[in-house]
C-alpha cells in the first residue's frame, strides 16, 4: 500500500531576510514545507535531520559561500542527489554559470527573479520529488509482493511435498502404500536385472483378521493393524529393503540383493515379533494372539523374465502358509520367470482360492 506523501520540503538559504521573505512569497502557491537558513553552516545543519525536495541556495554569504555548501552537500552520501538551484545577484556570465554547475547545482536564476520562470522551474522539480517518491513506494510495494510470493513458493513447495507424501503413504499405519510399492518394485526389478543380482519379496497377511474385525470392531482393527505397522517400522532391516501396506490386512517387504534363505531369515524374525506382541484374538481363531502368515519367493531377473512372476510366486507361498495352518512361512522357488509366467495366467481362481482360506 502506497503511503500519504507529505508536503516536500524546500530548504531556502540566504543570509539576508528580506531575500527570504521574498522566496516565501513566491513559493506561497505551493503545498510546500519550507526551511529557512541565513548561513551556509545552517543550512548543512538543516540537510542532516530534514529530507529536502529541492534547495534554493544563495551564492553570495560570508563565511561560507553557496559553491561550497553546495560541494560538500555533494560529498556526502544523505544529500548528493538533492537538486539545488543557485540565486545569486552575480553577473550570469558563462563562467559563473559554470562553476555553479561543477559546485553540484541543476539550475541557476538571477535575482531580481522573475516570478513565472521560477514558479515554472519550482513545479518540474517537485514533480520530479514526487515522482521519485511514487517510485520509491512503488519498490517497496513490489518488494512486500516479492516476499509474499516467495513466501507463498514456500508454503506450495510444502504442501506439494506434503501432497506427494500423503500419495505415496498408507493413511492408516504410514507404511508405503500399494501405488508406491509397485513403483519401488518395478525400480528394484530393472536394478536386479541391469546388476544380475537376487531380489526377494515377502507376502504378509495378518491370520484370520475378517473374524478379529467382527469379534473386537473395526476400530480395534485398525489399533491391531497400527500396532503391527509400528513393528514393521522398528525392525532392524536394511535402508534398502522397503516394507508396505498393499491392502486391508495385507503387507509386503522388497528385499533387494537378498536370496530365499536370507528372506525366510527375515520373514520368520518378523513372524516371531508380530506374535511377541500378543494382541488378544477371538477365541474362534485357533490361537490368543493375533499371528500372521508368510510366503516368501525370490528370483535373479533377466531379459524377457515377467516381473508378475516374482510377486505371484510369493503370494502363492503365502496361501500355503494359510493351507498349513496360519502362523508360518513358506518359500516357493521359481524354476523358469518364463515357464511360471504362463503357469500363473492359467490360474485365474488362485486368488479366489487364497482369499477363501485367509477369512
């Protein structure tokens, strides 16, 4: 917001009054603050505390004569750029002229003045001094816009993490969510591939968990599948493997660099830390505690291999988890990606199968 401009201040020096009543009758018809002073030294004086729209300096004072007042207000830094207009009885000759100008002058009159020439010279100076002080408000009006908008860069740079966090986590526990998860998969197949190297992925299901829902409610539910994120979190894995929700009760880990042995290591530390837990369960379900089953696979990608391969084998040690009992795990090896690939398309009803014996 542009700020009121006061009356500019004109600052008129000469050491006789009469010269000063003079210029005060004829700056009368302007909306001007005037400042007066009858010697060079006070009208320094003046410069120090007053902000000046223009000086009107007299050329001829004892002591100190307007060229030097002029040339030290040109040294320093607070008055340089404060147009001043000499007056002067003094002949106009060229010289004159032209050492009022090298003093630090933008004008010279002679006295006696003529009223119109200096009322006309008088209005293009503070023209110029509310121009300047427009643009000076204008500056600072952009530069309270400029930090409103780095300001508001900063808070959609937040937000847009905060947006890109909240797509790629589960709402409920935190975890990574199922869209973040295949992505991560499909940035650890092509590494495996490019690199040769093992990858293994375990699936996860919390044992009987439909029944635990209807025994305790849907939000002692969530408290269990809280409680069973928090563990997840806390294990002591590699900051490469990467742990995920992937549906209601279901959970997935991608273990880079990792071979069957070394996920059925993990799988059954994690088996044993969800029972340590010992979050009652309905008395129906076989077991006091809550539990969960695991189906372990693992493969070493290559060229044309489909990556479905790797989670579906998983997924079907899983249901032989279930199959056995609940509360264990199981690993399935791949044999050929290629050969399994076609070997799963041809079982549409598995996951019908699995779910059947997950309830």
């Amino acid at each position: 917001m542009l700020t009121m401009l006061a009356p500019p201040k004109i600052l008129i020096v000469d050491d006789r009054i009469e010269n000063l009543i003079t210029l005060d009758h004829l700056l009368s018809e302007f909306n001007v603050t005037l400042i007066r002073a009858t010697s060079g030294e006070q009208a320094l004086a003046h410069t120090l505390d007053n902000d000046f729209a223009l000086v009107l300096l007299d050329v001829r004072m004892p002591t100190m004569d307007g060229y030097e007042v002029a040339e030290l207000m040109r040294g320093n830094k607070k008055t340089r750029n404060i147009p001043i207009i000499f007056i002067t009885a003094e002949s106009s000759a060229d010289a004159n002229i032209f050492k009022g100008y090298q003093s630090g002058a933008v004008d010279y009159l002679v006295k006696p003045l003529n009223a119109d020439i200096f009322s006309s010279k008088i209005s293009v100076f503070l023209q110029l001094y509310e121009q300047k002080h427009a643009l000076h408000q204008k500056n600072i009006e952009f530069d309270h816009k400029l930090a409103e908008l780095e300001e508001l860069q900063q808070q959609l740079e937040e937000t847009n993490q905060q947006l890109l966090m909240l797509s790629t986590l589960d709402g409920l526990t935190g975890l990574v969510n199922r869209r973040k998860f295949d992505e991560i998969f499909s940035d650890e197949w092509q590494r495996a591939s490019r690199s040769a190297t093992a990858m293994a992925v375990i699936m996860m299901d919390i044992d009987c968990f439909k029944m635990f829902n209807d025994t305790f409610g849907h939000q002692q539910g969530d408290n269990c599948l809280l409680s069973v994120a928090s563990t997840l979190k806390g294990m002591d894995l590699r900051h490469l493997d990467k742990i995920a929700r992937i549906g209601g009760e279901e959970f997935a880990v991608i273990l880079p660099e990792t071979d069957s042995n070394g996920a059925m290591l993990v799988a059954e530390r994690i088996r044993k830390t969800i029972e340590a837990l010992k979050i009652p369960h309905s008395k129906a379900s076989g077991n006091p505690w809550v539990t969960a089953s695991f189906g372990v696979s693992s493969i070493i990608p290559h060229r044309g291999c489909n990556p479905r391969v790797l989670m579906e084998t998983a997924d079907r040690a899983l249901y032989e988890s279930k199959h056995k009992g609940r509360n264990c795990c199981s690993e399935k090896q791949i044999i050929d990606a290629n050969i399994v690939s076609i070997e799963l398309d041809a079982e549409p009803m598995i996951k019908q199968k699995r779910l059947i014996v997950a309830i």
